[in-house]
C-alpha cells in the first residue's frame, strides 16, 4: 500500500483528493484506489489466493440467503465514509440492503447505512486493513467487520462501533467455528482454519 500526494498543474486550481484519486485509478487499472481519513491509499491488485479465500467466503452468505430478497453480497462495492469530504474504502466483500443503488451518494459509492457487514482479506495493505479501516468503519457505523488476516493466521470481528472504534473486538483462531451475529439477516457461520487455508499461497 501506499499514499499518494495530490499534484496539480501550476496554472490551474488544486485537483481534489477524489479528482487525484479518479486520475490514479485511470493510470492504474486493477489498482484499488481509496481516500481514508483524508489519505489516498494504492493497492496493487490482490494475489490469486486472495480471490480464492473470496471465493470461498461468499459460500455461507449465499448458503444463508443473503444474496436476494432483503440483502445482497457484494464484491468490491464503493462506501462512501463520513471521515472526510471525499472519503470512501473499497471493501472486499459487504452485505448489504436490497435497495443500496437508491442510496448513491458519489463515485460510485453508497450510504454507509445500507451496509450491514463488511469483510476484508488482508494484503500488502493488513495495516490500513487492521487499522485505519477499522476507525473508518467504524465512524461510519458499520455494523460487523470482519478482517481475514493472511498474516497472522487469525479471523477477526468487530461489532458494535462507537466513537471511531469497536466496543467488541474478538480473535478467533484456526480451529474456531464463528457464527456472525444474525443483525446481518442470517445466521451465518465461518471456518477459520478453511478460510485462512483458502488464503494461502501454493507454492
């Protein structure tokens, strides 16, 4: 991950973070663009393993019924955060209300009280994922988030944000089952050691 400083011409006015931000995704298709806490952040694209513990996350959420009826499960939808004029992440997976597209609020990113849960697996990115991500979402009110730490071997969920922070904050290890809390709209129920298999590089 890295950040990137806003350059404008000189004989023009300063380009905004989101104008920066919208020129860097330009310049660098399958990069993840995103402006936390005011900082615009740059990911390569994730690994194949990456996708694969994607893959295997969306399962219990579809197993569930989250994707139709009241929900749906998505990757990499746009979230619009309330740190900043023009902050927004990228999470990797969310589930979120039925109706979201009603509530776009700018580049392609929606009102945060449409998302129920958000997950991300982490990359060369972990600490804005273990960090700065998670005062971002929590300032935004999310109700679950959910770190896959590749590097750490270890799951964790986050609920019930106050203040820019979680007031729970639990660490599951391999050979824990975790089961969300059904605030989400159903019981879903996780398997730490397959998901941090899925997450592993083959060599």
């Amino acid at each position: 991950m890295s950040a990137a400083a806003a350059e404008h011409p000189c004989d023009g006015p300063p380009a905004t973070l989101l104008e920066t931000a919208n020129s860097l995704m330009e310049q660098h298709p399958g990069y993840r663009v995103e402006i936390i806490g005011g900082v615009i952040t740059v990911a390569p694209p994730p690994d194949g393993a990456h996708a694969r513990a994607l893959t295997k996350l969306m399962s219990p959420f579809m197993v569930a019924g989250l994707d139709g009826g009241e929900t749906e499960v998505l990757q990499a939808v746009g979230l619009w955060l309330p740190g900043g004029p023009d902050d927004y992440a990228i999470p990797d997976l969310a589930v979120v209300d039925a109706d979201f597209e009603e509530h776009l609020v700018e580049n392609n990113s929606y009102d945060p009280a449409v998302f129920r849960l958000v997950l991300e697996v982490t990359s060369t990115n972990y600490q804005s994922d273990l960090r700065n991500k998670v005062a971002a979402y929590a300032e935004a009110k999310i109700p679950v988030y959910v770190i896959i730490d590749r590097k750490h071997t270890r799951v964790h969920v986050l609920t019930e944000p106050v203040a820019g922070a979680y007031d729970q904050h639990r660490v599951h290890a391999p050979g824990e089952q975790i089961t969300l809390p059904d605030s989400i709209g159903a019981e879903v129920k996780l398997d730490v050691a397959a998901l941090l298999q899925a997450g592993e590089r083959k060599a």
